[in-house]
C-alpha cells in the first residue's frame, strides 16, 4: 500500500445568520519574495517568524461555497493545474459533500490565473456546467476582452488572456458583468481596484452577522497586513493596491469585521486588529462546532 502524496483535503466552514460558507484549499503555489515590493526579503521572513509562521514565501488559494436558501454560489476556482499551481479544488468539494453540478452560479474576485484555471478547461469546456450566472465587474471584464490593452501588453502576460478569454466564453451567455454592489439577497459587491481593474471583494451578511471575501488583498497575509505598503509584481496599478489595502484595512479593524481572501494561510476567516498605526491579523482557530 502506498502512502498519500498530498495533504488531506482542507475544509473549514462557519454561518452568516443563515448562510453557510465552506472555505476550500485548492492548494498553493510557491513564489520569491523578490516578488515583493517596499520590503527586503530578509524582512519578509522576519515578520513570518514574529507571527510563528513559515518563512517559505508559499502563497496558498482558497476557494469558497457560500449556501443561501436559493442558491449554492463558488466563489473564484481556483487554479486548476495551471502552471503545476493548486487543483485541489475538485477533492476539497468532493470532501465537503459538494457536487460541482449543484454550482448554480459564480462570483468572480478577478481573472487571474490561479482564481479562474479551474472554472474551465481547453476549447472553453465549463467545469461547472450548471452556472446560471458568473457575476464579473464589469471593469475586469473590459480589461481582459480589450484587444488594444491585450496587444499592448508584454509576452509573458498573453497567457494571462488566454486563460481569462477562455474562461470567459466557457460561461459565455451566463456572464453578468456588473457595476452595482446590491448583487444578491445577503451579499453585496465591494469594489477594490487595484490588483487588477476590476478587482471585487464579497460581502456576506445576514441576521446581524458578516464575513467579507476580500480576493487577492493580500498574498502574503501577515506581511501585507503588518506593512499595507508592501505590493507584488501582480499588481496592474501597485499604488492603487496598497491604498485600497489601507482603506479596506481600516474598514475591518473598525468595523470587527471578519474577513477571508483566496490567500490566507488556511481555509480560515479571521478578525484585523489595529496596532498603532498599522494591522495585525488574527486568524480563527478551527472549531468542530459550527456556529
Ligand atoms: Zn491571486
């Protein structure tokens, strides 16, 4: 008998009054801190051990379910392989007693490769052919299907739209690209551009409770959170990142609102502390009850 070569599948889930939200691992994908901007490497891995963290710069994707009365809802796929990243996806839904045919509808972050290689594959084919409705702003939509800005981009991004065009016509007349934040009954829009144009956190609340999907806010939480200057190389429009980090940043911390994103350390939610004048995040400890 041979031994496993993965990690079990990781699950994790909690209410919003009455939604529920499963919080999947597709996995990770391991980068450098040379990716990072406004901080040295060194000082990188120095905030990691301070938050007895690993210092290996490793970027894990989460996906997630959220369940309402009317609708079974993923939100971003993860990244299906591309590149050797993540493709956990399909055993952690499996784990979680989630048939990828229950899908009804997609809410999309943005169209980056490791959000959106495991929503369809080669020849458009989607791999959640149930979807009624994938909800994109509209500004990331413009983005991605825009010949000029495509052909005015460098090389080694052209597989960027390939994947995201792909995609795109994989859910072709399902595609919602929207402008309002009221989308659905208990979850609402949140417009965060910067990482890309039209980058979009969700906003779950229900019965005086909340969580907010925040997308791609951070990449390496503690660092990000501790320093929101610090950018990555993903970023379209750096400093339009690192000022919507501050104000969403700002927002959690005063608001004790419970937030996740694509790239926390575990499938887990957390709450933003305000130290002084920067952030702390402190994640929740996994629970087997479900509250
Ligand atoms: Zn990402």
């Amino acid at each position: 008998m041979s031994l496993p070569l993965y990690q079990a599948p990781g699950l994790n889930r909690r209410k919003v009054g009455d939604i529920l939200i499963t919080m999947l691992s597709d996995g990770y994908l391991d980068v450098s801190f040379e990716l990072l901007s406004g901080i040295e490497a060194v000082d990188a891995e120095n905030i990691l051990s301070l938050h007895n963290a690993s210092r290996l710069p490793r970027i894990n994707i989460n996906v997630y379910v959220i369940q309402t009365r009317e609708r079974t809802i993923l939100v971003d796929g993860g990244a299906g392989g591309i590149n050797g990243w993540g493709n956990r996806l399909p055993v952690a839904l499996a784990a979680a007693g989630i048939d990828p045919l229950q899908i009804d509808t997609i809410l999309l972050t943005h169209a980056h490769p490791d959000h959106v290689g495991g929503l369809a594959g080669p020849q458009s084919t989607p791999f959640f052919p149930n979807v009624q409705q994938l909800f994109v702003h509209q500004n990331e939509y413009n983005f991605w299907t825009n010949d000029t800005i495509r052909s005015g981009a460098p090389d080694d991004f052209q597989p960027f739209f390939d994947l995201a065009t792909n995609m795109f016509s994989a859910y072709d007349e399902k595609l919602v690209p929207f402008t309002h934040e009221d989308l659905l009954p208990g979850i609402s829009a949140v417009p965060m551009p910067g990482h890309t144009a039209g980058h979009t956190g969700y906003l779950i609340a229900n019965k005086g409770q909340s969580l907010l999907i925040w997308g791609d806010i951070v990449h390496f939480p503690h660092i990000q959170i501790d320093q929101p200057k610090v950018t990555i190389a993903f970023d379209s429009d750096p400093g339009a990142a690192a000022s919507t980090r501050s104000r969403i940043l700002d927002r959690a911390s005063s608001e004790n609102l419970a937030v996740t994103g694509m790239h926390f350390n575990m499938p887990a939610s957390g709450l933003i502390e305000r130290t002084g004048t920067n952030y702390r995040l402190i994640y929740d400890t996994w629970s087997p009850a479900l509250i």
